[in-house]
C-alpha cells in the first residue's frame, strides 16, 4: 500500500505520479496557509488577489524544485533565469512577508520531496498562527493612539481635562500644543492608552459634554472612532 508521507522517487527523474501527488499536496498545504491568514489578517487592506497569490506561489516553487532536482546546472540556470524578474511589490505588514515564505517552504518541500516535513511545518506554522491570533501576546503598548481636540483658553478647563484622563486613561503625555483663533482656544494632542479597550466609546462621549471642548477626535491603533 502506497505511503503517502513517504512516497519518494529519484529527484532527477520524478515519475508521473509523483509530479501529480506533488502538485496536489502542495496546493493542499497552501490552501491551508491561506485559510489561516484569512481568518488571523488584522488589518484594513485585506486584499483577495495576495491570498491567492500564497496558493499559486507553493505550486510555482514545487514545480521549479522538480525541475531543478539534483542538476546542478539546472540549478544556476534557473537563477539565471529568475534574476532577469524584477519584483516590485511592497509588502505593508512583516506579516505577510512570513505567510509567503511559510508558503515558498511548503512548495519547496514538496518539491524536493519532504512530504512529511512539508506537512509537519505547514501544520506547526497554521497552529501557532492562530495561537498568537487568539492569545494578547505582542499587544501591551505605552500608548494605544491619539487624542485630539481644541479647547477655550482656561486654567479651569486644563484641570477638568486632566481629571476626565485620569479616569479613562492609563497613561498620556501630550505632544503638540498650538494657539487657534488667535489665542483664544488651544489645540492639543495626546499620546493615550486606556485603562479599559472596551471604554473607547464612553471616553469620547464624556469629553463631548464638555461644553468648552471641540472637535474631538480618539484614533486608535486597532479601531477609529471620530467626531
């Protein structure tokens, strides 16, 4: 009975077979790499086209792995031919750097015929994804974001401002004080964090009523919320 985690063959002459069972364990374990960074993806530039790219970039790396097999000349030839490509896409999240060598791997590995370690990885690397998904770990920060606001000119109004942030806040430091309407209010912005992340809401609110205080605006790291 065939061994599907074992299954090997000469690198230099793959059979048929092989080619096929290749092709589909990799599009299997890039399948899976891609599911779990649809559902770990924190961000607002999801973008569909780059999920499939994870895909077809596994299948792409176990084809070139095949064709190379133990050649060294196929090998330098293959450099040769990828260096004419010139890639200019800008990854704006490390994230997604890791997610497509975790795919590359998982093609390379079936390409070269790891079967077992190309499943092993892609399975360790999808657990611990959705472990550090699940788990605060890597969240604690200094300040969560940005408070900012313009206010009348008033020794009184500074205190009360201070009160209402040492209630909602954790820490705040403020980094920019400028005069608006020739003196008369102050604009201000604050570096905060928040003693409860569920409070974001009511922390706005709270500065809304008073009547001093104008155009307030919380951005945060995770989630806006403005005006």
């Amino acid at each position: 009975m065939l061994d599907f985690l074992t299954l090997q063959t000469e690198a230099s002459n793959p059979t048929f077979i092989s080619v096929i069972y290749t092709t589909l364990l990799s599009f299997i374990l890039s399948m899976l790499i891609a599911l779990t960074y649809e559902r770990t993806y924190r961000g607002l530039s999801y973008s569909r086209n780059y999920v499939q790219a994870l895909i077809l970039s596994s299948i792409v790396a176990a084809m070139i792995m095949q064709a190379i097999g133990d050649s060294l000349g196929r090998g330098l030839g293959m450099i040769g031919a990828l260096s004419i490509i010139r890639f200019r896409t800008v990854f704006k999240d490390p994230k997604d750097i890791i997610f497509m060598f975790a795919s590359l791997a998982a093609g390379i590995s079936c390409g070269v015929f790891g079967y077992s370690i190309a499943v092993a990885g892609t399975v360790a690397f999808c657990l611990v994804a959705f472990f550090l998904y699940m788990t605060p770990f890597g969240q604690e920060r200094y300040y969560d974001g940005m408070l900012r606001f313009n206010m009348e000119t008033n020794a009184d109004n500074t205190i009360v401002i201070e009160k209402v942030l040492k209630t909602y806040c954790k820490n705040f430091a403020l980094i920019t004080l400028r005069e608006l309407a020739q003196g008369n209010r102050l604009d201000y912005a604050y570096h905060v964090k928040l003693r409860k992340s569920n409070a974001k809401n009511e922390f706005v609110n709270r500065l809304r009523e008073l009547n001093a205080i104008n155009d307030v605006h919380l951005l945060l790291q995770e989630t806006t919320v403005e005006q």
